[in-house]
C-alpha cells in the first residue's frame, strides 16, 4: 500500500473521529442544559406515576445520539447529516423531538443497506 494512500485512510479517520467528537460535544453540552431545567411537581401522585411512564415510553435526545455518533464512526457521517438535514436542522439538537424515532428508524435503515 502507497504512503498516499496510508494518509488518505489516517485523514478520513481523523475526518470521522473530529465528526464523532462534535456529536459528544454536542450532547454534553444538551445534557448540561436539560439538568439546568427543573420540571414542576406533579400535583398528586397517580399524576407523577403517568409522567414517569410516559417519559419511560419517550425517546430520549442520548439514545438518539448514539445511534448517530455509531453510525458516524462506522464511516457514515455524510448520511448521518443528511438525516438530520432531512428533519430541519443542522445537528441533532435543531430537531424536534417528535421526529427521534423517524430519525431512529432512518439509522435502522442506512444500517441494513436500503
């Protein structure tokens, strides 16, 4: 194997491993936000026990995101921004998490080859 060769393989790994270190960075920096936001308490506690299973049932911004960062470091970082191009933002905090499973099943999908 050339040595041109050898360092177009180092800087596409270097490339992938700068993309994955800015989807951390990106959800470090959500998770520090959502911990500054305190929820109100629920009134009762049947009202308490229906919030905590909704959010069981809700997914989460980090499940997300580690699907992508994997994706990514598995060398699709192209299709892993398109995705989030797809759903109106520019990282994964711009989308609105109504679109976290479409987003999920797209990864599925790119994962499977369709």
């Amino acid at each position: 194997m050339s040595k041109v060769k050898l360092l177009l393989d180092v800087i596409s790994d270097v490339r992938s491993l700068a993309d994955s270190l800015q989807v951390l960075c990106d959800a470090m920096a959500e998770t520090e936000a959502t911990a500054s936001v305190k929820e109100p308490a629920p009134a009762n506690g049947q009202a308490a026990q229906k919030t905590e299973k909704k959010k069981a049932k809700e997914i989460k911004l980090e499940d997300v995101r580690a699907k992508l960062a994997d994706m990514s470091q598995a060398g699709k970082t192209a299709e892993v921004r398109d995705i989030i191009k797809k759903y109106g933002g520019t990282k994964l905090s711009d989308v609105d998490p109504v679109h976290y499973a479409n987003i999920l099943k797209d990864v599925e999908e790119a994962a499977n080859g369709k």
